[in-house]
C-alpha cells in the first residue's frame, strides 16, 4: 500500500526562492554523500528490504506474526499499526504524490548493485515506503512497546533504503516519515490506546501481596483458553497452585480452592468468573482474575490482559474493591460482574444453545439470530409503573463510557450504579435493535432509553421467561429485583496499566 508505481512523472516545478534553493542544494548533497558511501553487506540486503516492503506486504505480514503471538495487546498493536499504515498510505497517493511533482533523483552517482530492478516512475515526493513504514512502527509502538522497538530498527532500514538504492532524495523520506507518523497518532485520536483509557478506580482495597504467589490457589477452567496462560502465570508465581478442572466440576473446585487460599484465583471466561465472584464472596477471600476465554470483560475492565498484569498485581498487593451486581425472582438469587439482560439475548442463547450441537457454532449463531429477530412479539413487562412489551432489557454492573470509536468500557467498578437500557417493544427488532446500539450514552429516541439507576423492579414476566447473566441463561420464577452490592468483592488489579 505504497504510492502507485504507475503514474507518469508531472513536468518538475522548479526550486524558486533563495531558500528553497538552499534547502534543495542541501538535499541533494546529502543525497550524493550516502550514495557515495560504502556499507559492508548492505548493498544486498537494502535493496532486498525496500522491495519486500512494496504495497505493504512486509508490514503485512509483520502484522499477521505480531497477532499470531496470542496476547490481546499485540493483536491491538498489529490492528493499530495496519490501519495506521492505511491511512498513512491514501494520504500520500491522493495529497502528496498530486501536492508536490518533484522528479526522481539521477541515478549517475548510485552503484548499478544498488539500484532497484524496477525504478518508480511516480513522483519523487514523499516517499510512500517511508510513510507506510513509519505510520506500522509509529501505530504499534503507539499500543505496544515492546513490540515498537522490535519494529523500528526494520522501518528505519526501509527508510534508509529508499536512498540508499536511489529511490527518493533525503527530503522525500523525511516527509514520508513525518506523514505516516502524523497517521499513526491521528488513528490513535479515532481510537484511544491502552494508556490513554483512565484507570478503573483507585487502589483502595486492603489486600495481602503474595511473593511468589504464596497463598493464592488458582483454578483453571479446562474448557476454556487456559493451558499456556496458566502455564506462563506458574512461570511467574511459581509458589501458586494451581488446579486445573474440567467445567462441570469448577464450581466444587473453587468452594475447595476458597477452603485453603488466602486468595482465590480463577482463570476462564465470564461465566467461570461469575461462579468464582459468588465463592469469594460467600468464603470473604480477595479474588485474582486471569483471562481464559473470549471475550473476558471484566478482567480487561479491571487492566488484567495478560498473565504477567496479574502476577505483578499479586506481588505488589495492588486492588480494589468492586461493585457486585444482584438480581433476585422469587427463590432465585444470582450476581452479576458485568450484565444482565431480559428479551432478546437471553432468547438468543437460548436458540443458540438448540442448535449449535447440530450444526456448529457459527451457523447457530445465524440461525438463532434469524428465528429471534423474525419474532413479532417482544417481552411483556411491567417497568417504572407502566405495562409495556421491551425487546430488551440491559442493565450493566457500572457505567460503560466510550473513548472515540472503542467499545464500551468501565472506568469504575464501584460507582454505585446500573447501566440500564432499554430497546421498546413494536415492529422490526432488528431496526430498533441498531437504533439502540448507535444512540449515543443515556440518550432518549424512540428505539432506546438509557437510565443511570441503583435499582430496577420488574412485574408481570410471564413465568419460565429466559434471563441471562455474564452470558448464562436462567428462568424468571416471580417478581424480579436487580441492585447492587456495592464494593462487595476485593479483586486483584495492576496499579498501572
């Protein structure tokens, strides 16, 4: 995704002024000394490096390797920096190339070993390889550092290259860099890095630092993503346990972990987290949260992505104490870390769950999306004093916010509140359903209304209506009541993210 090698060369517009002169003299001194000069080895690889790096394939595939690592915070760097590349890649074929028609340097001065098998034939400013190279390494150092000084050195040698066989005069590379790293930080504006975000409340809670991991028994849901992270987290807490178990025997595993712990641990996705909470809870033990499975929200809302975030949390004996979410209907009493919800999801994994066994998990996703959404008859309910058919209700434990186009997230886990919106009944829930989704937070419109509450009292659910919870699905058996707990659970966080 470098500028187009084929377009014809505009007549040059030539240098005017004294110093524009001076500045066009200089580049291409400097251009005439680096061709001058011998480098050991580089006259093979250079070239090489600057042809691998045409449209954007050697970035491409950077990319590709970076997210193949597994960690969240690559596959957001290798995201970050390919669409930084994009972006630095369109600026310069539809500005620069056009903006400024400067012809490519004579090639008199440059060995014959050096030079490229196939010159450009597009104007010499900016140099879209360099753009693009800056705008990868700029994006990913920009979400992960690690990963960035890894890049850098290879970007710089593209650049560099770009002169070296020839290609484009000091100035040109200059501009390019100085586009794709502008393109890197103008996507970071649309979407916020990881260090940008605020972090999910203070440090308050009174819990043990663990050296080592002493003390801290960590149960793995076997089902889920677990076997390398928990391996990585016995790297690093090597005094753990940890007890690896299969899912239908999690819930016994954690009431015997929470027997003997002074913290327990769980590693799996939301649904084991939401068993895990309702352990630590009843035993009055801090809990440590290690991702395991798809999407994991509330261990990324606390800045635990990795198994290193929470190995250096435990250590440190860095936490906070976090709202606990509660619904009740008759006899039933439940929690929830992150969601709840009435009508259409619910019904959706419901449908999901008849078919996936038959058909696969993707194809059950479709066709329970298919026979809810083509329902003409939402959930009947009595809310805020009024009767009243919902396709969904959705109540969040803690305000989800946005930062440009990221997903929701929560900055504060013990604010008090539930994130309450509603989707109203009528035609068309696929409509009403997008309505609601791209309204804006606590706004009103005919599809949607969001409220800021502590508490929500439902009447009048016919009996056996399917409610979900951190995407488990339970029945309605009575009235149905949903608060808060607050600062209920102590949950292990970095104190940096």
């Amino acid at each position: 995704m470098n500028a187009t090698d084929d377009l014809p060369v505009p007549p040059p517009i030539a240098a005017t002024g004294p110093f524009r002169a001076r500045i066009s003299s200089l580049d291409r001194r400097l251009f005439d000394g680096v061709a001058g000069r011998h480098w050991p080895g580089a006259e093979r690889l250079l070239p090489r490096l600057s042809h691998s790096a045409n449209h954007g394939l050697l970035w491409f595939g950077a990319a590709a390797a970076i997210a193949a690592t597994g960690s969240p915070r690559a596959r957001r760097a290798a995201v970050r920096g390919a669409a930084s590349l994009a972006l630095a890649s369109a600026t310069v074929n539809t500005l620069g190339k056009r903006s400024v028609r400067r012809t490519r340097p004579v090639l008199d001065a440059v060995p014959v070993i050096r030079q490229l098998k196939r010159q450009p034939i597009t104007t010499s400013f900016p140099s879209g390889h360099s753009a693009s190279a800056a705008a990868f390494a700029t994006g990913v150092a920009l979400e992960h550092r690690g990963w960035g000084a890894a890049v850098a050195p290879v970007a710089a040698a593209v650049a560099l290259s770009r002169v070296y066989t020839g290609a484009h005069y000091p100035g040109d590379v200059l501009a390019g860099v100085a586009i794709g790293a502008g393109a890197a930080y103008a996507v970071r504006g649309l979407v916020p890095t990881r260090d940008q975000l605020p972090a999910p409340g203070r440090p308050r809670a009174d819990i043990p630092a663990l050296p080592g991991g002493e003390g801290l028994v960590m149960v793995a849901n076997s089902a889920s993503k677990t076997s390398e992270r928990a391996d990585l987290l016995r790297a690093l807490l090597p005094q753990a346990e940890i007890v690896v178990s299969p899912p239908e025997e999690v819930a016994d595993a954690l009431e015997k972990a929470a027997d003997r712990a002074r913290v327990l641990g769980v590693c799996g996705g939301d649904g084991t987290v939401n068993t895990a909470a309702g352990v630590a809870l009843r035993h009055d033990v801090p809990l440590a949260v290690l991702p395991g499975g798809t999407l994991n929200h509330f261990a990324y809302d606390l800045g635990i992505e990795e198994a290193r975030d929470l190995a250096r949390a435990v250590e440190a004996g860095d936490g906070v104490s976090v709202d606990l979410g509660r619904f009740r209907t008759g006899e039933v009493e439940g929690y929830f870390l992150n969601t709840f919800s009435l009508g259409v999801y619910p019904a959706l994994v419901h449908e999901r769950a008849r078919f996936s066994d038959r058909v696969g998990g993707w194809p059950a996703d479709v066709l329970a999306a298919w026979r809810v959404l083509r329902s003409e008859h939402p959930l009947e309910a009595e809310f805020e004093g009024r009767r009243r058919p919902l396709w969904l209700l959705f109540a969040g434990n803690s305000m989800y916010h946005r930062m440009g186009l990221t997903p929701g997230r929560r900055y504060d886990l013990a604010d008090g509140l539930l994130d309450v919106r509603v989707v109203h009944g009528g035609r068309r829930p696929g409509a009403r359903l997008i309505g609601a989704a791209l309204s804006g937070p606590l706004s009103r419109s005919p599809f949607h209304a969001a409220l800021k509450l502590r508490r929500v009292r439902i009447d009048g659910i016919e009996p056996g209506t399917p409610l979900a919870y951190d995407g488990e699905v339970t029945r309605i058996h009575g009235s149905l009541t949903v608060d808060k707990l607050p600062e209920a659970l102590s949950v292990y966080r970095p104190l940096s993210t």
